[in-house]
C-alpha cells in the first residue's frame, strides 16, 4: 500500500510539473495553488510544520526559502539577518548548522510552534514529496552545484521546482540539471526586464501581482511563458486575476485561495 500511495504522489507531482512545462493558454482557467513558505498564515514560515500545514490544506506545490550556511548546508530561512525569526544577531550565511539547527524558529509566531528548529533543504522536499506536493526550491543564498547535489543525491528531479530572483543563478542550475523547470522572480516595471526574461527562457514567471498590469500579463502569455504571481492573498484580488488567465497564485493563505480557483471568490 505504501509502494502505491508513492506513485500515485509521483503521479501527481509528474502532471503539476508538466502543466508548468507545457505552453499556456489564454483565457480563464484555474490557477496552481502554490503555498508560500509552506501555510505560513497558519504555521511558522519555512518550517516543518508550515509546509505539513499546507499538505494538510491541500497544496500541490510548497515554496520555501533556501540559504547556505558558513559550513555548506542549504537549509530554510527567507531573511538575511536572524533577528525577526529566530530572535538573535547574525546571518545563516554567518553560522554553521550546529548553531543554526538549534535556533527557535516557532516561538515568533506563538508559543504552540516553540519546538520548531531550521531544516536542511533535502528534508523540506521529503516532507513535500510525502504530501503529495512539488517542492518550490526558492533560491537566497548559495551556489547552482550545491543545490543540484541535493536534489540529484535524493533523485527528487521529478518532484521539485527552482526559483530565484537571481537570474544568472538559474542559468547556472540548468546546465547542472536542465530537466528541472525553473522560474524567474521579479517585480517592478516588468518591460524593463523582457529582454532578459527571453534570453534566459525560463518555463515560468514568478511577478510581484502589485507591479502586472493586464497588459504584462497578455506580454507574457503571447510570448508563450506561464505566469505565476506573488504574494495573492485576498479573494476578489485572486478572482479578477484568474479570470485573466494567470497560471499560478503565490499565497500565505492556501486553504483560501484553493476555493477561489474551484469555486470563485464567493
């Protein structure tokens, strides 16, 4: 029984990566639901218990944050400084893991979550996988061959997703692991940056939903990219752009907007 629930989650995981490989269309559709840094409206972000949270909810696709700490660990954290987190100064980057896998990561969002310490990278994406969802690699920190030997030693390359911000990042990814979809993170003026959004080719765009207009949209969508926005989480916000045709909706509130994209805003 265990061996047939696995591949029906591979099943799963296989078709979402698809619907991102495979051109859009235009028009109204239902979006992917992507839950970001796990259900982080109801659980602490970027921990064990966020991404469980959003497996329980029904997401099909997690996204987190990933950093490299002093010693080589990828491991979960969105900030570049400690303090709003885990309450102390310092950097991941700054730290090796033996101090930074005993940091509280929960207690800022209340005391409930006070034994929630940082997890590597590689456990984030187990946890995905036996939820049934893809795994959304969000790139802060760190080089392309260490999160390659990540997902390549735990042969996830079906089951995950790399984001980043840092554009030459993905490029260099790809040619670590070119089956792995990619999407390029941006913001701001979206025609400041079409020229590079072709030349790198990603198969998605992840963009700031306040800085699209229709028209980016439609540039997109024209130029054959699927389009997935962040961070969406009001309902009528969520409507209007699914009637525009977007293909996915970053959100803190996943159990919300999986209601939107079956049902509609009411």
């Amino acid at each position: 029984m265990q061996n047939e629930s696995s591949n029906w989650a591979s099943w799963i995981s296989f078709l979402i990566l698809l619907a991102f490989m495979t051109p859009p269309t235009t028009g109204e559709g239902k979006p992917l639901i992507i839950a970001h840094r796990g259900a982080s409206k109801a659980a602490p972000e970027n921990t064990a218990a966020a991404i469980l949270r959003a497996c329980k909810m029904g997401a099909k696709i997690i996204e987190f944050d990933v950093r490299k700490t002093a010693d080589g660990e990828l491991v979960l954290f969105h900030d570049d400084k400690l303090e709003r987190i885990a309450g102390v100064k310092g950097s991941i980057e700054g730290s090796d893991w033996e101090s930074v896998k005993k940091l509280d990561v929960g207690s800022w969002f209340g005391e409930a979550f006070s034994d929630q310490k940082p997890i590597k990278m590689g456990k984030a994406i187990e946890l995905c996988r036996e939820g049934g969802a893809i795994a959304l690699v969000e790139h802060k920190s760190g080089d392309a061959a260490s999160y390659a030997k990540v997902i390549s030693e735990l042969k996830a390359e079906k089951d995950v997703i790399v984001q980043s911000f840092n554009w030459r990042f993905l490029a260099e990814f790809r040619k670590q692991l070119p089956g792995i979809p990619v999407g390029a993170l941006g913001s701001n003026k979206l025609s400041d940056k079409i020229g590079a959004i072709v030349k790198l080719n990603p198969e998605w765009v992840g963009w700031k939903f306040s800085d699209l207009s229709a028209a980016d949209l439609e540039t997109l969508q024209k130029l054959k990219f699927r389009v997935a926005l962040w961070t969406v989480n009001g309902p009528e916000e969520a409507e209007k752009w699914k009637a525009r045709g977007v293909d996915g909706i970053i959100t803190d509130v996943p159990n919300v907007m999986l209601k939107v994209a079956e049902q509609g805003s009411q």
